[in-house]
C-alpha cells in the first residue's frame, strides 16, 4: 500500500525521436501525479549505448517543454535524487548488484560470448541462458573474478511458485517463476541494463507509480522479485493500452510510421498544434467520468484524471480524429494567435493582405500546412486547365457559357469604383438579373478565373476584394483568352 506522496517519472531512451506513445506516457505519467499535487521526475536512461542517438535528450526536453509537461526533478532542473542521467550513476547500480550478490538474489556469470551463442543453436532451451553459473562455488567465483575474467551479474530468478503482482488497470497479474529467465542486470561493459537501473533508481528516488506501456506486463514479475530481494516497497505499477494505427486496408496493427507521422515533431511540422495532439492523447486509453465533453485544458485535464479511467483495451490513433480535434482547436484561436501560427507554414505570405487573407482560411482548414497551398492563388495565378476548370454540373457552366459569361463580369466590374465586398456583390447578382443567369453560375465563374481553382477560401467577391480591382480585371481577362 502506498502512504506516500505521489512521485511519478517519465523515464525514456534517447534512441531518437519523441513517438506519440512515448509522449502519452509522459503525459499520465504527469497527470497521476499532480492530480495529487505530487511529483513528477524525467530520467534518462541511457544505459543502452549502442542505440544512443545524438540529440534526443534534447528533444524529449524540448517536448515535453512545448507541450506543457513541466517537470519538477530532472536534468537542467536538479532535485535531491540526482544525477538523472543513468549513465553518470554507475557506481550506484554496481553497489546494488553486488549487494542482491550478498543476498543470494543474483550471480556473477562468467560464460563467454561464444558459449551463449552456442546455446541458441541446441534444442530445448529456446534462445534461454541455461544457469550454467548460478551455483559456483564460491571460491571458483573469487578466483575468477581475482584473474580478471569478464563477468555479467545476473537475477538468481526462484525456480519454483509463482509471483504475483497488481496492476492499477489490469488486475492481478499472476507468472509461474519457472517461465522467468535468469536476466542479466550488470553486463560486462559495466553498464546496468533497464531490466536492473530502472527499479534502483525508481526505489532511490522515491517513485510511487510506475507507468509504461502494457508491452511490460510480463516483464514487471521479475521486477517485482527486485523489489522483495532488497526488501523495498513495490510501487502502484499502470500499464497502459497499446496504441494501435489502422492501415489502408482496415487493418489494425501496432502503431507504427506506416500509418503516417507517429512522433510529435513530425505531427507538428505537419501542422497540429501541440495541445490539441495532447488533448487527442489523452482520450487514447482514458476516459473521463461525468462528462460528454472531449476538449481539456492541460489543467482541466489534471483536475479531471484518475487511473479508474484508464481502459484496458487497446487505442486506436485516427488520424481523421486528431485532424477534426486540431480543427476545433484552430477555430478557437484569436487572430492575431492564428496569424503568429500561420506564419512559419507560409512559404510566400503577402502580408500586405495576410490579415485580409487568413479569417478566409481559419474556419476552413484542419492542419496549419493546408494554409500555404489555400492561399498561394493570392500571390500568384496559379496554372490551370481552362477547359476542366470552368465545367460545372451544379451550376449548368461550361466553358463556352463561362466564355460568354466572362465579358458581362467585367463590364459589371469595370463600373464598381468603391471595391468592397458589398459593392462587389451586388455589382455581379445585378449583372446576373439582368442576364437572366442564376446568381451562383456568375459567382462560379467569377471565382474560378480570378483563383484558378475550383475550390477556395472564401467567396468570389471576398477574394476580389483583397486582390484588388486592377488584379481581378486582369485575372479575368486571362480566364477569357484560355478560353479562347
């Protein structure tokens, strides 16, 4: 039972970027623990040398910077547990191993590379290791350690009953110890592997709820028998559901990049806006009680959170639903906040018309990086196939009605001298009436040849008004002479 004050950590590989699930971890990590005014730790652990990539503690920094996720012990930041990068915590782990040693919970191993890897080629042990160290003698273990023979120290694993531990969200997790291997827990490198360092440090600094992914399930036995060898506390252990992505075909599968942008950088250069992504994560895997509403502040959010809500079932991430929910989240912003994040995904911004330009746009997009192909048409007459552009079903247009059509517009236009939205509107609604043409045939055409599209922001007289009289007259007298 724990009678402390809640301590959480996120605690990640720098292997390279931020994955979403990585980042829902984070993200209950610190809502378990500020829901109860608690603490919430980032460690890296970077025991695994070989996949280190450079650069990504600095990105989890900075993730967990932008979204929000402040944390109160960790690197930059200090605390009383530190250091907090595993690497520069050694000794720490070596102390503790050597310790289980003096307990009879682990064993030196001093097997060669060659000698396990001829134990995957012999039937029946299944890739195992097969405890050829566990009961030395002792004064074989000395003298080889005294001649200086490379050692690994490993989980002296009990070879009967059963360990049985619970989880938060899935219940009483039971394994029989006979299926548990004799994991290694200092490799010969002198490093700990995360199977050892990451229940030390979880004890050392206090840690009162683990949270991972459900993938660790079967793993969290032998970190219980970790726990009970030292004689500590086991923390609250939450394993969350899998986060799972749907293919082209329907399928479902573990998420992954075949499904599209699955780290937080890619989905913010592709124009989702960082809380909105939160928001969307925090659903995949929790439920909040009393209430329909799916839109949560990151406050709102820790006020809101309790590990009852977790389900067990896995997630799916739809990318069509996160795209809905950043739509929603664009449509709340003020102007001059859309403007400052529309800004960097414009290649070209006209900003003589920006601020006419963009409330076309906001309502009407669901990623920021739609913005630069909507609006592009402002800056330049974009290329376009006259004879498709103008062909209209709804409107009974063709090109040789839009042909005809074309002079009585900029006649119409042509006597407009106040050229304003209003004005523009009821120049070409006259011209209609008069013409016996129906008023969304004129406004079609009018459209088409000054954007050269056939889908834009905003209307054909709103998208007169910023271009301006000189641009628009001459826009669609190139619509007429490509149509020959």
């Amino acid at each position: 039972m724990i009678n402390r004050n809640v301590v959480t950590r996120f605690a990640p590989s720098p292997t390279g970027y931020m994955h979403i699930g990585n980042l829902r971890t984070a993200l209950y990590s610190y809502l378990i623990a500020k829901h109860s005014d608690g603490t919430f730790i980032l460690r890296i652990e970077d025991t695994d040398r070989e996949r280190l990539v450079e650069g990504a503690t600095d990105v989890i920094i900075d993730t967990l910077k932008v979204t929000g996720l402040r944390y109160d012990e960790g690197p930059g930041v200090g605390g009383a547990n530190g250091p907090y990068i595993q690497s520069e915590r050694k000794e720490i782990y070596l102390r503790y191993a050597k310790e289980l040693v003096e307990r009879g919970a682990a064993y030196y191993c001093f097997c060669s590379k060659e000698r396990l890897e001829s134990l995957h080629e012999e039937d029946g042990v299944g890739g195992g290791y097969d405890r050829h160290c566990r009961d030395l003698p002792k004064e074989e273990v000395e003298a080889n350690l005294k001649a200086g023979i490379p050692y690994v120290i490993r989980q002296k694993i009990p070879l009967e009953g059963t360990t049985t531990y619970e989880d938060a969200v899935f219940g009483t997790i039971s394994t029989e110890n006979k299926e548990l291997q004799d994991q290694i827990l200092m490799k010969a490198d002198g490093y700990p592997t995360y199977n050892f360092c990451h229940v030390v440090d979880d004890h050392l600094m206090g840690v009162t709820h683990v949270v991972r992914g459900s993938e660790y399930l079967t793993s969290t036995p032998k970190y219980a028998l970790l726990y009970d060898a030292f004689g500590w506390q086991r923390p609250v252990f939450v394993h969350l559901p899998l986060l799972m992505g749907r293919g082209e075909d329907g399928t479902v599968s573990k998420l992954s990049k075949r499904h599209g942008a699955v780290s937080f950088a890619d989905l913010c250069a592709d124009g989702y806006m960082p809380e909105a992504i939160v928001n969307y994560i925090a659903l995949l895997g929790w439920c909040p009680k009393n209430t329909e509403n799916e839109f949560f502040t990151l406050d709102e959010l820790t006020k809101a959170f309790s590990l009852d809500g977790i389900n067990k079932s896995p997630s799916v991430f739809d990318y069509e639903k996160l795209l809905w929910f950043n739509g929603e989240y664009i449509r709340k912003l003020t102007p001059e906040e859309f403007k400052e994040r529309a800004l960097p995904f414009i290649s070209n911004p006209p900003m003589d018309k920006l601020d006419r330009i963009l409330p076309l746009v906001q309502p009407r997009i669901g990623k920021l990086s739609e913005i630069d192909g909507k609006i592009a048409f402002f800056s330049a007459l974009p290329d376009y196939d006259a004879a498709e552009l103008f062909q209209n079903k709804k409107n009974k247009v063709t090109p040789d009605v839009a042909r005809d059509m074309l002079s009585g517009i900029v006649s119409a236009l042509s006597g407009v001298f106040e050229w304003n939205n209003d004005a523009l509107y009821a120049a070409l609604t006259a011209y209609a009436e008069q013409s016996g043409i129906k008023s969304g045939a004129v406004l079609f055409v009018a459209r088409a040849a000054v954007s050269g599209l056939s889908v834009t922001p905003g209307g054909a007289t709103e998208i007169m008004e910023i271009l301006g009289k000189d641009e628009t007259l001459a826009r669609l007298q190139i619509a007429a002479e490509r149509l020959g």
